[in-house]
C-alpha cells in the first residue's frame, strides 16, 4: 500500500532533539495518511530505545554502518512508498500545520517537484532558508574566508536571496536541506540522493538534478519549522572536513574538473593557512589547549590526504 505522505527524521546520537523532531512530526502529520520513519545511523547514546520506547508506533531503522544522510533517507524511503515525502534532521521542529501547507502546494504546483518551509532560529529570528546553486566566485569567496571580511556583501547577499521577497511562495534554485517536502515519484525517478555525498551538498546537488529534469524547486513560507542550527566557524572539524570535500565534489560533477581543481587549491590554501594560525589561537601552554590543537590540526591534514586523492576528482 503506498502511503500519501512520509516523513523521515535522521538521526545521530542526538536523543532529546529527535523525540522533539518526532513528537512535531506526529502533531504536523495530524489528518494525513503519514507513517513517521525515524532512520538512525548508529547513535550510541541511546536514540533508538528512546524512540521505540515513547513512539511504539513510529517505525525506527538503524543503520549501524553510519553512511550519512542521503544514504540514509534512501533507504528508508524504500520500506514503504509515498506519494508525498518529508526528509528532515532530528535538529528540526515542524510547526503544526506545515505538511499540510507543503502537500497542498505540491498538489496545487504540478511542475514543482521539492518544496521547503520558512526556518527560524530557537530565538524566532529567521534563517536562511533558500539559496542560489553556487558560483565558483561565491565558492572561492567563502573558502578562502573573504566573505568574512564584509558579510553583508552583495554576492553572499544575492546567495541568500535576498535580493527578492521570500514573504510569498517563490520558486528557488535550492531549499535547505533541513527539511524539505519531495514528490515521491520524481524522487524515485532520480533514484534518491546522490549517496557519494556523504554530509552537505546532497540537498543541492538534488535540487539541481530535479531542475535538470525540468522540475521546479520552492519555498513555501506559508509552512514553517525552527532549526537549531549552531553559528557556523571557521574551525577546522570532522563536519568541516566533509563540508570541503563535499564541495569540491559539488563542483567536479556540475561544473567540471577545470572548476572543481581550483576550488581544491583554494581549499588546500585555506587549511595549510589554517594549520600555520592554529598554533597561536591554540597555543600548547598546558594539556588541555595542547589537546585542542592536536585535534585540530589532524582535521586539517586528514583535510589535505583526502583532498591529495583521485578519487574525489572523480565524481559521477
């Protein structure tokens, strides 16, 4: 039996935030044909007994293997067909009455294939909630920390959109990956997201093969959620590593090896830069600063061993 609506929360050793992503799920799926699939990679603080212990009804899949987001919304996408289908992290809650809100405006919009709600921050600040697909300028921009010197420039305010009115419903190039709402027969169509992406860009490398295939992307402020996603740093993390190597990756599939190659210098010019700064904001005056550095720094070259491999060149 296909159901009319899916929601799929990820999951990560982040406990009390899913049971607050599941407990918005079941209020917002109140009056739809909805089945709530938390799909979890391999928590170990006691994620999945907690779910299975306050929702019994809400199906729980583990994935012991951790293979990452898109891998993970694949997978539980295929336990049951839907017609209609949410995809979030376990750090958002809906608000009541947002898949309503996406779902008539999929109905309502043909054409459209991925619509998004309005996020807000905890403190009820808006967030970002669309972007434009990234140039390799804007790209350059960014990883070589430029951008940081005027914040408020008119590229990265043009990548945010907000150069338009985003009050009204607007077709977009790419929603955040947060939470968004796909048709369920051109997600299948697309064969899912592209699982060589492992952590971030999987959204919007989706967006751009849905538009590729004459599909539209939305954002719907009609619908909302509050993510409580942390202030971006430019500290070099585990997380940070994925981004990097995701971008780079983002760049040799929809723009070629030539942009992609550039990219990867400036980003191998961005974490040796990062390397040399690291000793002075971290400096090994005792055995708990000594440690933050260590951790760093070995960020940074695994950063740089992944970025010396091929096969990052040699994406689909």
């Amino acid at each position: 039996m296909t159901r009319d609506t899916g929601v799929i929360v990820v999951s990560y050793n982040t406990r009390e935030l899913t049971l607050q992503a599941v407990a918005s799920a079941r209020r917002a799926t109140d009056g739809l044909d909805a089945r709530v699939i938390v799909a979890d990679n391999g928590s170990a603080d006691g994620t999945v007994e907690a779910v299975r212990r306050a929702y019994p009804e809400v199906t729980v899949l583990e994935n012991p293997d951790n293979p990452g987001y898109g891998a993970a919304v694949n997978r539980a996408a295929t336990t049951q067909r839907s017609a209609y289908l949410c995809a979030m992290n376990a750090d958002v809650v809906l608000a009541p009455g947002s898949l309503r809100e996406l779902r008539q405006f999929l109905s309502v919009n043909r054409s459209c294939a991925l619509v998004g709600p309005a996020l807000a921050y905890p403190d009820g600040r808006p967030q970002p909630s669309a972007k434009r697909f990234p140039t390799l300028g804007m790209a350059l921009g960014e990883v070589l920390a430029l951008h940081t010197l005027a914040p408020r420039n008119p590229w990265v305010r043009r990548f945010y959109y907000e150069d338009r009115d985003l009050t009204r419903a607007t077709e977009v190039d790419t929603v955040s990956g947060s939470v968004m709402m796909l048709r369920g027969a051109a997600f299948e169509a697309l064969r899912g997201f592209d699982e060589g992406f492992r952590m971030y860009f999987e959204e919007t490398d989706l967006c751009r093969r849905l538009r590729d295939q004459g599909h539209s992307v939305a954002l719907c402020p009609a619908a909302r959620a509050v993510h409580r996603h942390g202030a971006s740093t430019r500290q070099t993390s585990v997380r940070q590593v994925e981004y990097y190597l995701s971008y780079v990756r983002y760049f040799r599939k929809h723009h070629g090896r030539a942009a992609a190659a550039i990219l990867r210098a400036a980003v191998v010019l961005g974490a040796l830069t990062r390397m040399a700064a690291l000793v002075f904001r971290y400096p090994p005056v005792d055995r708990q600063r000594a440690a933050m550095l260590s951790a760093r720094e070995a960020a940074c070259a695994r950063l740089l061993r992944s970025l010396a491999s091929s096969r990052i060149m040699r994406a689909p």
